[in-house]
C-alpha cells in the first residue's frame, strides 16, 4: 500500500555541483552510494518527510546517462514509499499498467523497487520503493 512520496529522482552531471544549491538552501546529503546494477551513483537529501534524490551515471550506457543525453538534467522520476511493492505490481498488471521490470529490483539503500512506465503515468515514471522490515 502506498504510504507517501519517498521522493523526487533528478539526474545530475555531477552530484558535488548540484548538491551545493541544496546546501545552500540549508538542506544537507545525507549519505552517497553507488547503485552498480543501476550505473548511478545516488546521493539522498532530506527535505522534511520527503528526500531529493541525485542521480549522476557512472557508466555511458546506464538509463541516468541516455536520460541526461537525450534531456539533459533535471526530474527524472517520482517515487512512492509502499509497504509491499510485489502487490503493488501485482495489481497494477492486472489493471492494464504496464511496469519496465519483470520483477522488483534492489535500488538505493537496498530497497525493493519497481517502476511504472511513463506511459502508464501520463508521461512520467514512477518508482515504488518498499524497504526491507529491520
């Protein structure tokens, strides 16, 4: 069940120069890591409830590199928290939603993610995020 926006993905050329604007709107990273399987390196920033998330390609051929070639920089994606992300996909194909992956994923910080393709979302992709229970 989606719960809230975890938060808003935004591909970066460079996540030390794109973090300095949020820094400087008294904002802070919380922590980078890199997402292999993914070709991004990714750096979470807290804004209240919710996270911007940077995205910068470490590899030429990952979906964060032909994004930032065919568009340039800016919002990527939105992503809902969900408590149970294979229900949430289970649903959604039965509703006629067309998702981009068989079967969730691991993403950022080793949660569970899947993504609707945009044009299941009125031109936007969404993620589902659930995190693992501690």
């Amino acid at each position: 069940m989606i719960q809230r926006i975890d938060h808003v993905g935004i591909a970066v050329a460079s996540i030390d120069e794109a973090a300095q604007l949020y820094e400087s709107l008294g904002l802070e990273v919380e922590g980078i890591e890199e997402v292999p399987s993914e070709g991004v390196r990714v750096a979470m920033i807290r804004c209240g409830e919710s996270r911007i998330e940077l995205l910068e390609a470490t590899r030429e051929d990952s979906p964060i590199a032909r994004f930032l070639e065919q568009r340039g920089g800016g919002i990527h994606h939105i992503c809902f928290a969900t408590t149970d992300v294979r229900t949430d996909q289970k649903s959604l194909r039965t509703q006629g939603v067309q998702l981009l992956r068989p079967e969730p994923t691991r993403g950022a910080g080793g949660c569970w993610v899947q993504f609707i393709h945009p044009r299941s979302a009125g031109g936007v992709l969404v993620e589902l995020a659930e995190k693992d229970p501690c």
